[in-house]
C-alpha cells in the first residue's frame, strides 16, 4: 500500500497537524470496514429504508441545524442561488428521503454478470462487477448531496468519506449523526460513512492524495472546485461538470413548443447544472418569433445578455455579453442569446464553449437534428425537451452522485452501475497454460 504520508510537508502546526491525523485516520477505518463489511442486498436496502424514515422523523432538528448554516450563509453576503442549493425544508427532506427509498428499489449493481464466455478450452470466464472501495466526495453547498451520496454508496457496495463544504458544516453533521446511528441500530458499522472536517481547504488536500487508503474521489460543485480536485489529486478522480448548457431553436421549431422548453430548462430552478444558459436562434426565423422567445424569457423574469447590436432590434433591456457570458454558468435569473446562422454555426459555438454537460435543440428538420445528434460531443442531448431532464432521477436511476462530464467509464448521470468497477472470475479444470 502506498504511504499516504509522502505527500504531505513535515512542518506543520499543531492545529494543521490534527486535521490531517483526522483525515487519515477516517480513511484507514474506511478502507477497513471497505474490506470487512460486506452487505447482502438485503441488508443495504433495510438500512437505506430505516435511514429515510430517520431523516423524515428528525426533520426539525436538520432544519434547525439547516437554519445555522443559512443564517451564517446570510452574514457573509452568499448569493440567492448559493442559499437556495444550501436551504432545507420538510419538503426538500421529505424528497431526499424519497431519494433513498428509489434507490432501494434499483437492482444491486455487485456481482451482476457484465459479460462471460467458454473459450474453446473449455475455460469459463466471466466479468462481474465489484464495488470502487472507499468513495471520496468533495462538494460544495447541497446537503442532499451527503444523504444521496450515502445512499449510493451503500447499495453498490462503497464505503463514503464526505468532505462537505463549510457552508453547510452544520446541516451535514446532523445528517451523518442520523446516517450512523441508523447504520449502529442496524448491526453494522458507524464508520460505514463518515464526515470529514471543512474548516480549511487543506483536508480536501489531505483527501485526494490519501493514495492506498482512498479508492477514488469525485468533486462535485463549481468549475473551481473541480478543476482543484481533478488537477491536485493523486487518487483516481471521476471528474463531474459545471453546465453551461445551450438550447439551440431551428427555423423548422414549434415556435410554441421550443418557447416552453427554453423556459423551463433556464427558471425551473436556475441554481442547478442543468439550467439552460445560453439560447441559440436560428438567423433563419422571423424576427417575431426571435422576439416571441426573448420576450418569454423577459416576461418569466430573465435577464438577457447578447450582442446589443445584434438584438436591440428584437427586444429592449439587452446586457452586452462579455465574452465570460458564452463560457460560465450564470445560476441566476440570466439568459445570454445569440443569433446563429442555421445548426452548424450552432454547433460550432456549443463545441466552442460547452462544459460537456447538456445540449437541447427544438426542431422538426430530420436533417437538423441528426447533425446535431452527429456533431454535438456532450455527455446528454435533449432533443425536443428541456435540459432539465439531465439528473439522475428523472433517468430512472433514483438519486444521482453527479454529472459525469468525462468520457471514461462514466459519463452523464452517474448512479449505481457508474460506482462500481469489473473483476474477472476464470473458471478452470486442471486448466494450466501450455
């Protein structure tokens, strides 16, 4: 095993010194219960049941927690979706534990067959899937993102270590208090999930180079965290995406439909990755139907940024777009727009300034919309529908860990199959190789 303790200096104060002891000591009895604690299905979906039910009775006292961390969010300026991604309520609880009850009734992914064969020899072999290990989350805001975590986690056969960030410090405390007495009520392990400290960025360092002790590690926030993560890591990482993502409407679109669709997919909920952030028309529309979808927009309360030039003619109250509005998230009541010439320019753009995440496209035009099915290189594509439908979910996968912007063995959606890896089994008789 590799010596996690290379990769840190030696001079370190006493405070820094107990963070990182913290860090590596959670990560050994991790990796232990990863190798001694085995659940049948049985078991995992008993205890991701008796979890929902706790989160549901506890709901004041993580509201009450919830609470701290708002009003300390509110004292530091954070923004409206910041608070919004961070807010907890009975109905937001009552959807997590929703979560956990979903994922209950999905297949166990450990030990499912992926493929097998008899080579003419007479040798049987056959690959199965096995869990990842010992599962490092980094993310930023969401609590959901610690009960939809464990959930995974536990039902494809992983051991989580959450490193929460400090915004939340409070709510995700009293979550994984209720996880790990659910988890002790049950017979097993409190350790089966555990928190690790948010009060400097260093134990997320501490983390993601524990090579030996951690399995793998998967961020999940903004492009900065990410890239921190992704960048600093010496464990293997599944890097999740931010979503600039575009909706492209072509001339042969349902004006009507592709109006409800672009506006859903930016204000249904805008603090989330698959918010629609960039609006692309087609050159080839009338200038009324180009209005008709700005002034939708504008009348569901969103800012537009563009070309001024280019869209003063069709609706007034433009921003001029700097060229940040084409490559970041807004995660805001903001829109940019840009007129394209037909879905190759379109393209060109997304392929320009996509983060891989999601694509959608209003068109009736076979033609159109194979192209774009072609040439769009993004981990989902919305044909015809919202990019809200990217999340785990609403793929029928129950909660998600993530957006998987990657193109290795995850990408998109990533919910059970995605958390485990693949083991070969060979099956002999007396089978020694000549």
């Amino acid at each position: 095993m590799s010596n996690p303790n290379a990769n840190f200096p030696e001079d370190l104060t006493p405070e820094r010194q107990a963070e990182r002891d913290e860090v590596l000591s959670k990560a050994r009895k991790a990796k232990e219960v990863s190798q001694t604690t085995i659940l049948s299905t049985e078991q995992k979906n008993e205890l991701l049941n008796a979890a929902a039910d706790a989160l549901e009775s506890q709901s004041a006292a993580i509201i009450e927690a919830n609470e701290k961390d708002l009003r300390a969010g509110r004292e530091c300026g954070f923004a409206d979706s910041l608070l919004d991604r961070l807010a907890l309520d009975e109905q937001r609880i009552t959807g997590i534990a929703g979560g956990l009850r979903q994922v209950v009734g999905l297949p166990d992914p450990v030990g499912e067959i992926v493929r097998g064969y008899t080579r003419p020899n007479g040798l049987r072999m056959k690959q199965v899937r096995v869990p990842l290990g010992v599962m490092g989350m980094v993310y930023e805001a969401r609590p959901n993102v610690t009960v939809d975590a464990f959930g995974l986690a536990i039902k494809s056969g992983n051991v989580p270590l959450l490193r929460g960030s400090k915004s939340a410090r409070f709510t995700n405390e009293k979550l994984v208090e209720i996880l790990q007495d659910t988890a002790e009520k049950h017979g097993h392990p409190r350790e089966i999930v555990q928190l690790l400290p948010c009060q400097s960025h260093d134990s997320v360092h501490d983390l993601i180079t524990a090579r030996g002790l951690v399995d793998v590690v998967i961020p999940r926030g903004g492009a900065g965290l990410i890239n921190a993560v992704v960048m600093g890591a010496t464990v293997p990482a599944i890097e999740t995406g931010t979503g600039n993502c575009h909706f492209y409407i072509d001339k042969s679109a349902n004006l009507d439909e592709a109006i409800d669709l672009v506006v859903n997919g930016k204000t249904r909920r805008v603090s989330v990755c698959n918010a629609t952030e960039v609006v692309l028309l087609d050159a080839a529309l009338s200038n009324n139907d180009k209005t008709r979808v700005l002034k939708a927009l504008q009348d569901a309360g969103v800012t537009i940024h563009g070309d001024k030039s280019e869209l003063d003619d069709l609706i007034g109250d433009v921003i001029q777009a700097e060229e940040e509005d084409w490559s970041d998230e807004y995660l805001s009541m903001d829109i940019a727009a840009k007129i394209v010439d037909g879905v190759e320019e379109a393209v060109k753009h997304i392929t320009q300034y996509s983060s891989g995440h999601t694509e959608g496209i209003s068109a009736t035009d076979y033609g159109v919309i194979n192209y774009f099915e072609k040439f769009v290189d993004s981990s989902t594509l919305a044909i015809n529908a919202s990019t809200a439908w990217t999340d785990g979910e609403m793929f029928g996968f129950g909660a998600e860990i993530g957006i998987s912007t990657q193109k290795l063995h995850a990408r998109g959606p990533m919910a059970l199959p995605e958390l485990t890896s693949t083991k070969w089994v060979l099956n002999g008789e007396g089978h020694a190789r000549p």
